[in-house]
C-alpha cells in the first residue's frame, strides 16, 4: 500500500473575478519528492503555493497534503507546510530567538 502523496492537486482553479488565475492544475509530488513550479510572470505559480500554504482559498477543485484534505483538515496540513517566502516578511532586526517565539505562537508552541 502506497502512502498518500504530500501534495495531490485535482483540477484547481482560482478566480479574481473575471481573471483565472490558476486554471484546472493537476499534480502529484511524492513524499520525499522535490519538485519546482516554473512558468512566466502570470503563469498561476505564486497563487498555487498560496493556496497550498493557506493564504488564499481555491475557487474550485481538490488539494490534498499528505493525505489530509485542505479545506476539511485544514489544521492537519498547517502542521505539515511550512512556507519559506523569496523576500523578508519579518522585522530584519529582530532577533532570531524573538521570529522563533512569534512564529512558533501560530502553532501553540513556547519555550
């Protein structure tokens, strides 16, 4: 028996308003699996990972993490993805103890 795939996406789509932004998307990543998502400016790559890590909701289809799925366990596949972004979106001054403490408080946990 196979484990369920870290990320299984069936048929998304992502509307703003009348623009589609991300248009019946269907993938399968493997536990373990590295993948990128490549593609031109507007191709849906930054939507798709914003859907996966929670901070955008799918117009249509079916997106699965680990098994879980990401509308119905959506606390389950919080605690399976992290999201690094390409750009700071912290306070760079901060010390690292404090992002830690701020992060890890998303997720109930403290020193």
């Amino acid at each position: 028996m196979c484990a369920a795939p870290a990320i299984q996406i069936k048929s998304l789509v992502k509307h703003y308003g009348d623009l589609t932004a991300v248009d019946k998307i269907e993938l399968d990543v493997a536990e373990g699996e590295f993948f990128g998502l490549l593609g031109p400016n507007g191709a849906g790559k930054t939507t798709t990972i914003n859907i996966l890590a929670g901070l955008c909701n799918k117009s249509s289809g079916d997106v699965s993490l680990f098994g879980h799925d990401l509308i119905r366990d959506y606390r389950a596949c919080r605690l399976k993805t992290g999201l690094v972004p390409q750009d700071f979106n912290f306070d760079q001054f901060a010390k690292v103890k404090d992002v830690l403490m701020f992060q890890g408080g998303y997720f109930g946990l403290s020193l």
